[in-house]
C-alpha cells in the first residue's frame, strides 16, 4: 500500500478535550453566571439547558436574554464568558486523568492518530501530554460556536485540519449534542456524561463511559472497524 493509500485510510479518534476529558461544563456555567450577572441575569443549570441548550453561544444568549427580558451587547458577553472559561479551564491541566493518557497512549499503538480539540493553546496541552507525543498525536486549537458541544462542522474541521476524513473517524464526547454532530458526520461516538448533560438525548452513541481506560482503546478500534 502506498503512503498515499495508507493517508486515505487512516483512522482518527476526535477527542472534545474541553468538555469530555477535562469536564468543563461546570467551569462554563460559572464563567457564564459570574459574567451575566453583572447584567442583572441569572442563570442556573436548569436556566441553561432551557435557553442555550444545542444552540449556538450567540444564538443561545439572545434566547436567554429575551426570555428574561434583558438587552445584551452578545459578542462582548460571549467573549469575556470564553476568556473567563479558558481561564478556569487552565488550572485543570494538572489534572488530566491517568487514565485518558493510557487511553491515548493504547490508541497509538493501534497505529490510530489522535486529536484533542480544545480552546487553549496547543502548546499548553501538548507540555502536560508530554508522555503520550508521537507523530500521530495532534493539538488543534479551536474555538467551538455550540454552546459547551461541538457542532457537525467542528468535527468535520477538526478531522480535515489534520489530514483525516470525518467518515473514518470517531469521537469522543462530552454531551449529547456532540454525539449528535458526530452522527450527522457518520461518525461513531464515545461519550462521557456529566450532571450538566446527562438530560440530553445520546442516542446513537456506541459506548457510554464514566472513566478512561486503555481497555478503552479496544471499542474505539472496533467501532472504527480495524
């Protein structure tokens, strides 16, 4: 088989890094009540699911500041909300599980190139992953537009940014809306719920998970059919 061949067929594993690995979604929240509530909003976990639940941060914020009657310069709420969330973010490096570095460590020995998505700088990720770096080992840097999930079009990007097709690819997930990105992609899905996302629909999702093992490794490879 050609190197060319060979790129075509290569299998990925798309890793929701922020919301999946490092459980962000309560980081998120905080970040968004602390911000709204100079604005005289408040938001609670239930408030969120209903408002800003599967849409887009923008469109989500609108929502939320219609239903409560409340006028909001969105795009400096939304990026003073990022900023404060990465921040949070952060201080959570120290503590990526053993566990998901076995993980990863069990699927590159698989020969199957790995990508953490993630909103905080590449380099940031890749000093505490050190362990784990090989030449299919990637850092993307992206920021999601879905408010805490990863839409169709962030899976596909972050499949295409580094030299793989979505189709042959999966992804690891941490709410039921990026369970439902990577379906509309043909993608099969991981996914580690959480109290903030547990409510929402993963159907379609192949194995459900509440920690990271290596044995994990081995559903990955069969749900990408090696």
């Amino acid at each position: 088989m050609g190197s060319s061949q060979a790129a075509r067929l290569q299998r990925g594993v798309l890793v929701e890094f922020d919301f999946a690995v490092l459980d962000g979604h309560p980081l998120f929240l905080e970040a968004c009540q602390t911000r709204l509530e100079r604005e005289g909003i408040k938001l609670d976990a239930q408030g969120m699911a209903r408002s800003m639940g599967g849409r887009s941060f923008s469109s989500g914020l609108n929502a939320l500041a219609s239903r409560k009657q409340k006028t909001l310069d969105v795009p400096t709420v939304m990026a003073e909300c990022d900023a404060a969330f990465t921040e949070k973010l952060a201080t959570k490096l120290s503590a990526v599980p053993a566990g998901f570095q076995a993980f990863v460590k069990a699927l590159l020995a698989k020969k199957i190139k790995v990508v953490l998505v993630t909103r905080l700088e590449s380099e940031a990720v890749s000093s505490v992953l050190a362990d784990v770096q090989n030449e299919k080992f990637a850092v993307l840097h992206d920021m999601p537009s879905g408010f805490g999930f990863t839409t169709w079009e962030g899976w596909r990007r972050a499949a295409r940014k580094n030299g793989l097709h979505e189709r042959l690819c999966m992804a690891v997930t941490g709410s039921g809306f990026s369970v439902k990105g990577a379906l509309r992609n043909g993608m099969g899905a991981i996914a580690r719920p959480n109290p903030l996302t547990e409510y929402q629909d993963f159907g379609g999702c192949d194995v459900f998970i509440s920690e990271y093992t290596a044995a994990l490794a081995d559903d990955a490879a069969r749900i990408l059919r090696m």
